[in-house]
C-alpha cells in the first residue's frame, strides 16, 4: 500500500524549491513516504520532512558537508530532521522568519554537490548553479 501524499502539489514554498532543484543538472522530484524528493541519483534535497515529535510541513532538508552542520544547527531556523538527521541531514523551517531563497539555493548546491556523480557536477561547474557562480578564491595575503 502507497505511503498518503503528506503534502499540497501547489504549495508555495514547494513551488519556488522545485524551480530551484530542477534547474541542477539531471534533477528529478520523486515522491518518497508522501513527501517530496528532489535527486540526481540520490536524493539531495527534502521537502516537509519534520521531527517525530514536531512535524515541520514548511521545511526543506539538505545535506551540508560536514563542517558546516553544527553552524546551521546554531541557528534557530535549522534542526535535526527525525529519520535522515543521523545521517548529516539538517532541516530549514520555513515558517521561522522569511526564507533568504539566495541562502536556500546555496544549501541545495552543496547537498548536490555531496551527492551527485563527479561527471554532474562538472556540468554544473560548467554551465552555472542556481546558486549563481562559485567565489572565486581569494589570493594569498601578501607578508611584509
């Protein structure tokens, strides 16, 4: 028996992740347990995925690199999604304060980025990321 759609089609914050999403390379929405999905092999972004005693309807779940997860988790908006947050998972609820889609599109570039295959993400590197162009590095300070 299918998992029931634990979503709206037409949700608003649903509508502006999936124009983000489908604009990486080979991305795809899938729905998984009633929510939605967006992968490119393997899933890099959740939508609505909440914590067992909180659902979070208005969330997006991306997988940050590593170091970075215990600064999101600092910030009031991010939390440890139930199922997936032991496996790196980190969870924006929407809801708390307006969504910085700039920021948004950022978190969804690294998630792809830690899972896509190296032949995506030079596509990627090649074409542009919804998340606009990577910095540039920074030169060398220069001691004297």
């Amino acid at each position: 028996m299918p998992h029931p759609r634990m979503y709206d089609h037409d949700d608003p914050y649903l509508m502006r992740l999936r124009a983000l999403c489908l604009q990486f390379p080979e991305a795809i929405e899938k729905e998984a347990f009633g929510r939605p999905t967006f992968r490119a092999g393997k899933i890099f972004a959740h939508f609505g995925q909440g914590q067992s005693s909180r659902p979070r309807e208005d969330s997006i779940q991306v997988l940050p690199p590593g170091d970075e997860r215990e600064a999101l988790l600092a910030d009031p908006r991010f939390y440890v999604p139930s199922y997936i947050g032991p496996y790196g998972w980190v969870g924006l609820d929407l809801s708390v304060g307006e969504p910085d889609w700039q920021e948004i599109a950022e978190l969804l570039d690294s998630s792809y980025r830690r899972i896509a295959p190296a032949r995506l993400i030079r596509r990627l590197d090649s074409q542009g990321s919804p998340a606009g162009p990577s910095p540039a590095p920074r030169p060398p300070k220069e001691h004297g």
